[in-house]
C-alpha cells in the first residue's frame, strides 16, 4: 500500500467527495482524520474506515473556527503522533443573484471555503514544517477558474482556494511540503443529484467527455497528488471536468 504509516486529515469528510477521499486513501494504507458537521454521517464513514482495518478519528468541527481547527490538528497528532496529508474539502454553497445576494450568505461561503482552507492550513503546517514532509490538497473548483452566474461567492472563495494554494506552495516548499489544487466540474454527488432532468442535459452540452464524474475520479487524483508519485509537482491547479474547461 503506498500509503503505508500515513496519516490524512480531511476535511468535510462526513460524505460525498470527502468521504471518497477518505476511504481510498485508507485503502491505500493511511489512518484517518476526518472532521465535518454532520455527526450522523461522520460516525458511519468511521465506521466504514475501520471496517478495512485502518484507524480513524472523528470530530464536529466548523472549520472557520480557527480554534476549532487547531484543536482538530492536536488531536490528530495527540492520537497518531503526526499529520501527513492534509485535505482542504469541506465546503458549502449559498447561490443567488449578485445584486440579490445577502451579506450573511457571501460571509458563510467565504468563512467555510476559503478561511476555513486556510485555518487547517496553518494549524497543520507547523507539524509538517517541523518533520519537514507533508501534502496539502485543496478541494477548489472549475467554477473558481470560469466563474458561474448567481454563484459570485462560490466562485470567489474557490479563486481564493487557488491563491492560497500557490501561495502556501511557494512558502512551504523549501520544507519539503507540496500544496496543490484540485478543481472539480461536475461531480456526482448528493448537490448535483437535486437537480432536474433538464438541468442535467443542459450541463451535460458543455462536457466534452458527455458524461458527470464520479467521486472516485477526484479521489484517485488526491491519491496521486499525496503519493511519491508526484514528488515533483507542487502549486498546480488540476482540472478534472470531462474537458469543459479547457
């Protein structure tokens, strides 16, 4: 297993893409940190994990609590001694109109998506500054690149996740610390499952490759970014949406 004495910390990994992640990297051989809101949901990805003979740690965190976050970075390292991986997934949307949209929802996704990027950013860092090895991902999204009509505070906060990503790239790689950037189009999850039969075919015009991932695709992307495989790439942003942006 390439990720044999591994430990991942992710974020928002209660389910959909999250949880994917999660799972993979713990086949990969890797203990697991996973935080999120959902209590219910978090128990049963545990569950789950340690049903393939890795261990896991569970906690409810709102990531854009920066002392939360921090106390979710000691944890993990109380329980597993260090943090190898860490993945940047929990996110959230509030769509609407620009000039219709209400302050309290461009301030929640921009708290949850971008600050709370960068809480376990920072939290994590300093382990991994002082053992000098370790991964970071950020879950960002194509829609950070082309921008997306009634979602100007999604967009915006995942063009942050991009920044912070390049930014942290340059800062820690002389520690032996590689931060990259995944954008997603769209995946299958539970958000695009809600949306209509015509909505779907209308999105599906835009995707060269005809077809919505699968968590799965984002999740063997995270595996390869946290592997020796890619020793040698660090502040990339790397599309994966069936080609629509190109």
């Amino acid at each position: 297993m390439i990720l044999s004495n591994k430990v991942a910390l992710i974020t928002g990994a209660a389910r959909g893409i999250g949880k994917e992640i999660a799972l993979t990297l713990a086949k990969e051989g890797a203990d697991i940190a996973i935080c999120d809101v959902n209590e219910e949901a978090l128990a049963q990805a545990k569950s789950e994990i340690e049903s393939g003979g890795r261990q896991c740690l569970t906690a409810s965190v709102d990531v854009s609590d920066t002392k939360a976050a921090e106390e979710m970075a000691n944890k993990t390292l109380d329980k597993f001694g260090k943090i190898d991986i860490l993945v940047n997934n929990a996110g959230i949307t509030r769509d609407g109109l620009l000039m219709r949209m209400k302050e309290e929802d461009w301030d929640a996704v921009l708290s949850v998506n971008l600050k709370g990027a960068f809480n376990f950013t920072k939290a994590v860092s300093r382990g991994m500054i002082k053992q000098r090895s370790g991964n970071i991902v950020n879950i960002a999204s194509i829609i950070g690149i082309m921008g997306n009509a009634g979602q100007a505070n999604y967009s915006a906060s995942k063009a942050g996740m991009i920044g912070l990503t390049k930014s942290a790239a340059k800062e820690l790689a002389q520690r032996g610390i590689r931060v990259n950037a995944i954008a997603p189009g769209f995946i299958k999850t539970p958000m695009t499952e809600k949306l209509t039969d015509e909505q779907t075919e209308m999105m599906l015009k835009l995707i060269p490759l005809a077809k919505l991932g699968e968590p799965a695709d984002v999740a063997k992307l995270v595996l390869f970014l946290v592997s020796d495989a890619s020793s040698y790439i660090t502040g990339e942003v790397i599309k994966i949406d069936g080609g629509m942006v190109m």
